[in-house]
C-alpha cells in the first residue's frame, strides 16, 4: 500500500481573507502643513491704513504747529484795485486799518470784505491773500443812474444807496415808488428811456403810485420844454408807441405848447395845451391813432 502522499497547497488568493461588510472607501491622509492653522492677517492689513492715515495727519500737524511762527508773518501791505471815481483809496485805508493788525494767516478776510461792503459807494468786494505778506483788495464801484426819491440813488440793477453827497447828483432823473418796486422802476424807467430818446427827450421824472398808476415827466431839451405823460396801470410801451407815432404825425410843431398828455385811452390820447389861447389853433384836444 503506497503511503498517503500531503502536499502544502497554497491559499487561493483572497479566498481567506475577511469578507467587508457594509460600504467602504480610502481617505488619504492629510499632510501635516495642512492640519495646522494658519493665521489670519486680513485684520491686521485693513488695520494698518487708517492707522498709516492717522499718523501721518498727526506729523503733518505738528510739523504745521513747528513752521507756522516762521512762516505766518505780519501784513506788510494792501494793495486796492479797481475804477474808483467816488471814493478814495485813503477812504478804504481808514475803513480796513484795524484789520492790518493782524499776521498773514490770522486776519479774518470775510469779515474785511463785509465792512467794505457797508461802504455806500462800494458795490462789491473781493479780498484775498498773496502770499507772503499782501492782501490784495479789489473793488467795483456803485454805478448811479438816478435818484430814489428824495434820499438815495439807485444803481444800474435798481438797488438803492444813500451816500452822503445826494445834492451833487440832482441832475439825474429822479424815480418814485414804492419800496418794494425799486427794481421794477428801473426796468420800466431803462425801456422808456430807450423809446424816447430817438426823438429828442429824456426822463427827468418816472413815478408808480401805490396804485399802480405809473406818471412820466420828460426832461427839457432839444424836444421842447418837459411834457408829463399820464401812462395808467398797464400796457406802457404801447402807449409809448401810440404817443411817439401821434407825436411825430401831427403834435412835433407844437410841442412847446404842450403842457401834458394823457394816454389812459384805449385808442387815443388827450393833450393839455400851457396856453389856452393856443388850443384854439391846435390840433384836436383828442387825438386817435
């Protein structure tokens, strides 16, 4: 009987290794750089403007404080430019002398400008510094273009003045009004005068009335003796219109006997003669358009 011969068989491959149970996977491991945390600047760089800003203001304070008695030197001299006619510089010197007082950097130049303004002849007023040791003062003059009532003059944009000096100005025309109608007068006043001056007259008196009825003296000249034209409330440049083409046509040669006119009609006028015994070989009292 031949003996049993054994023989060492190798496993099969995986056949004894342990079946898995449930779902599996491979996690590689994470490097250890990765596992440690980093630290976090963002706080630190949008901290570090505004205090690199707040530093900086604070040097250039302080270098500001250091330089400021060398460079902040004392007012040496106001130069004044401008047309002036109606007032002296010697004037505006008095009126500003105790703001010269003080240093470059110090003298308060709003509160300059306003006292000058406060000057009747003084329109306006511009102030400002040159370095090192200037102020420069420039100033526009009141332009009058007639009078106000009894006691002011008015400028070129209706606003009233009173300087002290009224009587050297009676030769200007001389508007009346209310007080609130400055402006309006002179407007009305600007075209008037435009419309009349072709033909010879001026304006030496342009009165509203609280009414609103406006009264018009022209000025003697080379038209004749002044005539008052009675405007009414509304419509002036038509009824300037009227006057002037009636005037022309029919009253030119007998102006001079013409005492006033009144346009408060529709379409037509009325005239007053100075002499009556005049009337008589004049035109019709009522003249029509």
């Amino acid at each position: 009987m031949q003996g049993a011969t054994l023989r060492h068989q190798q496993p099969a491959p995986g056949r004894n290794k342990p079946v898995p149970r449930g779902a599996s996977r491979m996690v590689a491991k994470e490097p250890m750089s990765a596992r440690v945390s980093k630290a976090d600047f963002g706080f630190f760089k949008k901290l570090f403007w505004p205090v690199l800003l707040l530093v900086l203001g604070a040097a250039t304070y302080q270098g500001a404080v250091y330089l400021m008695p060398y460079a902040d030197r004392p007012i040496t001299k106001i130069a004044v430019q401008g047309d002036l006619s109606y007032i002296s510089q010697q004037a505006v010197q008095q009126r500003i002398a105790p703001y010269v007082a003080a240093s470059f950097f110090t003298i308060d130049l709003a509160s300059m400008r306003t006292e000058l303004e406060t000057m009747p002849w003084i329109a306006h007023a511009e102030v400002r510094r040159v370095w090192p040791d200037q102020v420069v003062i420039r100033l526009e003059e009141q332009l009058p273009v007639a009078r106000w009532g009894d006691e002011a003059l008015l400028n070129n944009q209706g606003q009233a003045f009173a300087p002290r000096e009224l009587a050297n100005y009676e030769h200007l025309p001389q508007l009346f009004g209310p007080q609130r109608a400055q402006q309006k007068v002179m407007e009305q006043y600007q075209v008037l005068s435009q419309m009349l001056r072709p033909m010879g007259f001026s304006i030496a008196r342009l009165e509203l009335r609280e009414r609103g009825s406006w009264f018009l003296t022209t000025g003697a000249g080379s038209a004749g003796p002044g005539i008052q034209l009675m405007l009414g409330r509304g419509n002036l440049v038509d009824k300037m219109r009227r006057f002037l083409a009636i005037y022309d046509k029919t009253l030119k040669d007998q102006i001079t006997n013409i005492a006033s006119i009144d346009l408060r009609y529709a379409n037509g006028l009325a005239v007053t003669w100075r002499d009556p015994a005049a009337q008589a070989a004049a035109q019709p009292a009522v003249a029509k358009n």
